[in-house]
C-alpha cells in the first residue's frame, strides 16, 4: 500500500507559480512512474506531467515549457513547478504513482489538492 500526501495548491494570480510537492509513503527509486493529473470543475481528471523511474518525463501539450515534474528519490517526493498559470488550470490536482508488481500495475492517488488561478 502507498500513500501520498499533497501540498502547496492555492491562490495565485494569472501568469503566477505554484510548487505542488507530492510525499510517499515508500520508497519511490523503483516506483514506475509518478506524475501530476488535474481536474477541473465538470471536467474528466486528465494527466498534466508524468516522470518514470528511468527519469523520462511526459507533459500534456498545454503544460510544455512552462511546467516542470522532478522527482527526489532521497526524500521521497515528486514535485509539479507551474509557472506562467492561466485561469482555465484552476483545478484540483492529484498526484498518482503507478507501481508495477508482478501481477500487474496500480495506481495510487493523492487526496488532491486545490489550484485557483484568478485575479
């Protein structure tokens, strides 16, 4: 079993930044992939930024350039830089690990954790 535990949503301003920083509960060197899923009001929850254990990252096309999704393994977390935040990113977001055991992959998510852009 793993759990996570969010924090650093808010309040910012548009064109603002956020750091969300994600904890696990176990280790996360082996852990296939950690990443970043956002809902917004009356939306589906959509992936905004993965990271694998091999340390290759992935963004959903409207996060490029401006999003960045690390991972520490020394402390067990995985952490979303968002800067340059527009209104329409308000959301929760939700950190998710996926651990790969030898009958199959599950997913893990955090409780979520409230962004607002707005002025």
């Amino acid at each position: 079993q793993v759990q996570l535990v969010e924090s650093g949503g808010g309040l910012v301003q548009p064109g603002g930044s956020l750091r969300l920083s994600c904890a696990s509960s176990v280790d996360i060197k082996s852990i296939y992939q950690l990443g970043w899923y956002r809902q917004g009001p009356g939306n589906v929850r959509r992936p905004v930024a993965t990271i694998r254990n091999t340390g290759g990252t992935d963004y959903a096309k409207s996060a490029e350039g401006r999003f960045t999704i690390t991972r520490d393994n020394a402390k067990n977390t995985v952490n979303l830089q968002m800067n340059s935040l527009k209104p329409e990113e308000t959301a929760v977001y939700f950190c998710i690990t996926k651990v790969n055991y030898t009958s199959g992959i599950k997913n893990y998510w955090g409780q979520g954790n409230q962004v607002t852009v707005s002025s």
